[in-house]
C-alpha cells in the first residue's frame, strides 16, 4: 500500500497548497475590487477577469498540460490520430523521464520491491519499471479506449465555484468524463484503462508482485495520482495568474 498512501498524500498536499493559493487571489481580487483603489489596479483586476481560467501548454513551464481545456472553450472532437499523439506527447516528453526518475527514487528508498535491491542496478530496475507504467497508462487512458469508446481524454476546466466545489468536480473526472459528442459519460477510459495497464505490468514484474493485491494497489495508485493531476490542472490558472501574472 505504499504507493497508494503516497498518492493520498500527494492529493492532500496539493489541496492545501491550491486553497491557500487561492484565498491569496480572492484577497488579492477583493482589494482591487474596493472603491477607493486605484484606476491602474482596477484595470489590472478586469486583465486578470479575462484571463480567468486561461491554460497554458505547460505548467510552470515544464509539466506538459496539452490535454487541459482553458474555460468556456469549445473545441471540435479529437481524432483518433489526435488522441494517439497527446498520449505520446505525455509519455515521452523530457518531464516524463524526469517523473519518472523521481518516483522510482521514492520507490527504491522506501524498498517498495525488495526483488530490485538497492544501488545503481535497482535503480534502473525501478526506474524502467516506473516509466514502462507511465507510458502503459496514458495509451490505455488517453488514446486506445478513448478512440475505441469514442470519448474525450482532454480536461475541461471549471474555473468558478469555491475551493471544494472546484476540486470535487477536478477529482470526480476520474469517474465522468465527455463522449466526442459533448455529453458527459461514465470515464471507462480511465477506470477500465488504469486497471488494464496494472494488469499489463503484471508481465514485466517480479512473480511476486503479480498477485490481486499488488495489481489492485497499482490500479488505485493510477486512478489516485490522475485525480491529483486534474486537481492540478484546473487550479493551474489561478496559480498562473496569482504569483506568475500569466507569464508563462
């Protein structure tokens, strides 16, 4: 249950971190908002209102975020081919290897898989491991059951409600998800993909690590860090415009 219980964490941390990111622009917005501020601050909040939910391709100029939908954009369907290359582009992006090599990091000093061992050689063991999970999740996620089922693996930002409501609708989408019609569906891109790559992992892992438990645990932990990653991704605005005024 390790992995699972860092994801959990990594969710929570995230939480706190956005609210509090959040609180500082509401202040930030309300100050701006009174009536003996400022003409040049005033222009400056009606900027920052119409940049309001504004995606970048990337977050912080690094974590890829192509897949991310700015608010109240309306964007034609993915095509099949559309949805292959998304799943590329986050698989194998720089970040990816970077990502990678951080969580098998974790991974090997909390000995998640004592068959590795530790040192350089376990190492690469938990590093290939780590990335071959990656890029096994986001074509099952992101491409193959999403052109099969004809759904839309893009995120769509909500950009207005408060801080629980936004993030229980960025966390829900791990469960709804948009056909390429428009209409919202139940995610089996996400659910059925995230399991299906577990499962897959099975054939590179020790015979160990093969059992239900351990495939369970590995499916949790996809599902798990993807809610984070939305969480992330539709907060990311406020984040961008708050401390980087949209800079990037």
């Amino acid at each position: 249950m390790r992995l699972f219980h860092r994801s959990v964490v990594f969710i929570f941390l995230a939480c706190t971190a956005l609210a509090s990111v959040q609180a500082r622009a509401q202040d930030s917005i309300a100050s701006a908002a009174l009536p003996d501020a400022p003409s040049p601050q005033q222009a400056s909040s009606s900027d920052n209102n119409s940049l309001k939910g504004k995606q970048t391709k990337r977050i912080l100029g690094i974590v890829p975020n192509f897949r991310a939908v700015s608010v109240n954009v309306k964007l034609p369907p993915q095509s099949v081919k559309e949805k292959f290359i998304g799943a590329t582009q986050d698989s194998f992006d720089y970040s990816a290897f970077i990502f990678a090599g951080m969580l098998a990091g974790v991974a090997q000093a909390e000995n998640s898989y004592p068959e590795f061992h530790q040192g350089a050689a376990g190492y690469a063991r938990y590093y290939w491991h780590t990335f071959a999970d990656q890029a096994d999740e986001n074509y099952w996620v992101e491409a193959i059951l999403p052109s099969a089922l004809h759904q839309d693996s893009r995120y769509y930002t909500l950009g207005h409600g408060g801080f629980f409501k936004r993030t229980a609708y960025s966390f829900s989408r791990v469960l709804i998800t948009r056909t390429d019609n428009g209409n919202n569906t139940f995610n089996t891109s996400e659910i059925v993909g995230a399991g299906a790559a577990a499962g897959i992992s099975g054939l590179y892992y020790p015979s160990q690590e093969r059992d239900w438990t351990k495939t369970g645990q590995r499916w949790l932990t996809n599902v798990s860090l993807d809610g984070a990653t939305f969480i992330v991704k539709e907060f990311w605005p406020d984040i961008n415009s708050a401390i980087f005024h949209q800079k990037n």
